[in-house]
C-alpha cells in the first residue's frame, strides 16, 4: 500500500501550523442545519471536518444552523447525531446558531445604528427586482435612505407577534453595484412566527444563514471553516460580517487575527442520484419512497438500511479524494467500495432466491445431517455454523438445464455438480406439469463424496448453493436498482419526477433462507452466496423475513 499524499486543506492547515497561527490550535465544525436527515454528501464533509481535527490533535464541533424554524425540528436532530456517532466520529461540544440569537440581535442592532443595515419594506419579488445582473448594478431600495431611528423603531416591530412575515426585512447597506451579488444588500433578517425547536416564541424574527454562519464559526473560535465550493463568494461577506464585529467591539486593530480561515473543497455527487434536500424532502412527501431510510435513498440512514457499512462510505470517500472541481462520483465505485468492505464482513448464509426442487432419489426419507458452514472464508479464523442436509431441497432454477451448452457447468442430466458443504450429486432427470415447466429434479448422491472425505476430492465444475426443504424459512426479498433513470438527474433540464427509475424496487416474496439465516438480524452483514450482499430489513419479523440486497457480487464462486 502507498502513501497517500495529503488533500490540499491539510497542507493548507499545515502551512499554518508552521506559521504559528492560534498558537497551533485546530478547531473545526461540522454545521448541518436540521431541515432533513444526513446524506453521503454530509459524510464527505463530516470525514473532513472530523478527519482533520483528529489528525492535527485539534477538535471538531457539532453546530446547528438553526435559523430557519419553519422547516427544523429536533427530530432531525437526533438523526443527525445517531448518523455521525454511526460513521465513527466522536465531536467535542454541540453549538446551536440559535446559542446566539441575543448576541446577533444586538449586532444588528449596532449595524442599523452605525448606518450599515436598514429596515426595507418592499415585498421579496420588489427586492429580487432591484438586485441586478453580475454584470449590470441593481437598483436601490427606495427605503435604503431612511433615518437610522426609524429602522431602529421598525426593526424592534420585526419581533413582535403582530409584524406580519413578509411585509420587512433587515437589509445590510453595502453595495448595490458590487460584482459579488451577494453584497447587494443582503437581507440579514426576516419575520417568521413558526415556534422555534430550542426558543419556542421568544423571537418573532431570525437571522438568514448569512448573518449568522459566519459569526457562529467567529463566537466558537473556529480556526479552519472547511466547506463546498457554493461557499467561495459567501467569504468576503463572512469577513466583511467578522471587521464589523471588531469594529464594534473594539478590537479591529488587533494584530491577531484570529478570525476562522474558510477553505472550500468540491460536494460530492453521485450518479443516477440527487443530494438536494429539497428534493429528498419530495421524494419522501409524495412518497415516491417509503421514507427518509429507504435503502435507495443517498441518506446515511438508507444506506444502514439497506445493508452498507460506516467503513465503506468513508474509504469510498477516502477514495475519490478533495479537490476544487466539482465532479459527479461515479455510484459504482461507492458499490466497489461496499463489497470490498463487505467480504471481509459478511458472514456467508444460504438462500434461495428462485426456487426449485431437487430431490435427492437415494437419500433416505427420514435422515438429516448437519454440515459444517464457513462463516467467512476470507477470515483464517472463521467460526462455522450448522446447515442442514436432507433429501428434498431448494435449488435456484437457474442452476438447471435439461439440454445445456457443453460450457454450462451447472445441473443438467448425466452430470455431477457439487452441493457446497455436502456431498457430489449426478443429476438424473427432472419431472414437468402439463405445460412443460419443470417442477423438479431429481439426482442421487454419492455417499463417499462429503466435504473432507476422499470422495470429495475429484474435479467436479460446478458448486451449487442449496436448503434443506424442511430447514428453511420462507422470505421476502427486496431488490433496488438506480433511484433515477439518468445519469445525471441535476443536470437535466425535465422535471425530476420525469427522470425516477419507475423499476427501481423489485419484490420477491418467493424465497428460502436456511434455518441460520433467518436467525440474522438488521445491522448483521450477510452474504447470500453466489447472489450478492443482503441485510435483514427493519421491518423484518421472524413470522415475515424481509431481507434488502445491499450489493451484488462482482465475482462468484464456480458459475
Ligand atoms: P441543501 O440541500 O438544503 O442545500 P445543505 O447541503 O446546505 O442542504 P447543510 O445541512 O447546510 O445542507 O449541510 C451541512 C454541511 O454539509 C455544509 O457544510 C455543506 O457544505 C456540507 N455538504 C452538504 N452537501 C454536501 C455534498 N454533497 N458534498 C459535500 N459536502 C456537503
Ligand atoms: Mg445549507
Ligand atoms: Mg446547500
């Protein structure tokens, strides 16, 4: 294995760390504003964040945007916690933006008298008018004039019950000419009367979120405010925001500058799916899914679900690395990722996903013997499990031919296959119903040939998965395919709903799990052998299995 070379945010922290900046102190966030449950674009921010406070012996904090009561709740909270501690990632303090809903206040306060915030009046679509074009100047609010006494007044009216939401904003007074639209008078304040998560009433007006993320990072004593690249011209005003409160409290002209140093790295993106919370939330609300953890969903919570592990998303982010394009991640190599994770995991079960019998003809009605099951190969101390073996079985039907290719290496009559942990069989014809579907098949056993007899070492082509009929649960299993039927579903121009995978689910109720399997609960790794990677489903009870495929298997053994 080589080394890996370092991102270029690690050489940047490293630069400072040289330099001396804050006395060596690495202090990171990790900001989610709780409007919706984690997704794999989070995890790349969260391994950042997270990653470099654990490598610099730094610290990394959790921090709730919360300034938007009308779409955050606690639930969301919560989700958001369980889901980080799940990646492996322990933070230092928890900070809420809404910790500083007081201090904010009285800057803004300190920003309408100081004659650079005012209190405009204009409806939304007034105030998008004026805005301009990057390369035309907007157009000043007829109110950005007004005395500084009356946005004082105005501005205290903002946070009462009765100030009506939309009829007045708090607007900073910057440049209305500035190439970075975002100085264009940017709203600092708006009215909203949802009851807040943590304030419940006690304020009728809040922060926009950048008014207040900046500051948030400042108050905290963040060194390094890693985030994606949207953020690169929200920086100048950040700053701007940080020489204000200086100026404020005095402190402008201190040498130290110990404001938090924003570095942006590129969103990850994955094909055939979307990472907009926006559009997760309809997903979920038109029920399109079945909810925030449906296995095909890009949430972290979705992915537990359908059977990946912490350590496949982080060395799948690992892997595509940071950079300062943004690119679209191919859902392959998270899927490469997924089972390389995996068959060092998983422990290897049998089940049959699409039935047929086979029938031992020379095996004794009334006898049974347990085999001894590898749990996992790829372990050199892997413990083993009891399946049993007896005379009438459950083959996949695909594992049968009655006139096959000279290269079908599978059951066809006249040819011996072997039964994985049992015994070598020769196929010896099948029966069909009336309209010729075959309904079984039959074979006789070779009672020398048992895995660890000298019988079972004779070249034989084809191994066969199977369970015993009488020792098997029947299951449902759920397939997924892509989410969406492009590969790119951002970047196209038709309505999103237009471009979902109508196919992407696929159930089969018609499957038999052996006995050991059904024991297997959500959270346990399973390798459902030669047919790919499974998990028990949430929902899964043992009077109705449900398992999710996780993945499916690149390589197969002896197909
Ligand atoms: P929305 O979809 O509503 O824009 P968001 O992505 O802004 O949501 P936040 O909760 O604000 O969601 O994100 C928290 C942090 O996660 C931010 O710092 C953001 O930069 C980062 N992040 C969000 N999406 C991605 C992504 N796809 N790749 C990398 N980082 C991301
Ligand atoms: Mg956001
Ligand atoms: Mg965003």
């Amino acid at each position: 294995t080589e080394e890996k070379s370092i991102s270029f945010v690690e050489q940047l922290i490293e630069e400072d760390l040289a330099a001396g900046k804050n006395g060596g102190r690495i202090q990171t966030r990790f900001p989610p504003e709780p409007n919706g449950y984690l997704h794999i674009g989070h995890a790349k921010a969260i391994c950042m964040d997270f990653g470099v406070a654990e490598k610099y012996n730094g610290v990394c904090n959790l921090r709730f945007d919360d300034t938007n009561p009308s779409k955050e709740n606690n639930e969301y909270v919560e989700n958001i916690l369980h889901d980080i501690s799940w990646l492996g990632f322990k933070w230092g303090n928890i900070y809420y933006a809404s910790d500083y809903f007081e201090k904010l206040w009285d800057f803004a306060i300190w920003m309408i008298e100081n004659n650079h915030a005012y209190v405009d009046e204009q409806s939304a679509e007034e105030i998008a008018k004026q805005k301009g074009t990057p390369t035309t100047p907007g157009t000043d609010s007829p109110y950005r004039n007004r005395p500084i006494e009356e946005s004082l007044q105005l501005f205290k009216q903002m946070n009462t019950p009765e100030a009506k939401e939309g009829s007045m904003v708090l607007r900073a007074k910057l440049d209305m000419a500035n190439p970075n639209m975002h100085f264009r008078d940017p709203i600092m304040y708006r009215i909203i009367h949802t009851p807040h998560h943590r304030t419940g009433t006690k304020w009728n007006c809040y922060p926009m979120y950048d008014f207040a993320h900046g500051q948030s990072d400042y108050f905290e004593g963040v060194t390094h405010s890693i985030c994606t690249l949207e953020f690169v011209p929200h920086r100048p005003l950040y700053n701007l925001f940080i020489d204000f409160l200086k100026e404020k409290d005095g402190s402008a002209d201190v040498l130290d500058d110990n404001r938090p140093r924003q570095i942006e790295f590129n969103r990850l993106n994955l094909t055939y799916n979307v990472m907009s919370k926006r559009k997760l939330h309809t997903l979920v609300d038109e029920k399109f899914v079945s909810g925030w953890d449906d296995p095909r969903m890009p949430t972290l919570c979705g992915m537990r679900r359908r059977g990946y592990s912490p350590e496949s998303i982080r060395n799948f982010i690992d892997s595509i690395g940071y950079t300062k394009f943004d690119a679209l991640n191919d859902m392959a190599l998270l899927e490469a990722a997924v089972r390389e994770d995996l068959n060092k995991k998983a422990t290897r079960v049998s089940a049959v996903l699409d039935p047929v019998k086979l029938v031992i003809t020379n095996y004794p009605e009334d006898q049974t013997e347990d085999m001894d099951a590898i749990d996992n190969p790829e372990d050199e101390n892997s413990t083993t499990h009891k399946i049993t073996f007896s005379k009438n079985l459950w083959i996949e039907r695909a594992d049968f031919m009655e006139d096959a290719p000279k290269k079908f290496f599978r059951m066809t009559p006249g040819k011996e296959v072997r039964l994985k942990n049992a015994y070598i069989v020769m196929c010896t014809g099948c029966t069909k119903d009336e309209n010729g579907n075959i309904i079984e098949i039959q074979a006789e056993y070779d009672p020398e040939s048992k895995s660890g007899m000298s019988g079972a070492n004779r070249k034989v082509k084809g191994t066969l998965h199977w369970v015993s009929a009488d020792h098997c649960k029947p299951a449902e299993v759920r397939e997924y395919d892509r989410l969406f039927s492009v590969e790119n579903p951002s970047a196209d121009e038709r309505d999103f709903h237009e471009l979902l995978n109508q196919n992407s689910l696929k159930i089969n109720k018609n499957c038999f799990v052996e006995d050991y399997a059904a024991t297997k609960k959500a959270g346990e790794y399973l390798q459902f052998q030669r047919t790919g990677y499974f998990m028990a489903d949430l929902d899964s009870t043992p009077e109705h299995l449900i398992f999710n495929k996780t993945v499916g298997l690149k390589d197969t053994w002896a197909k």
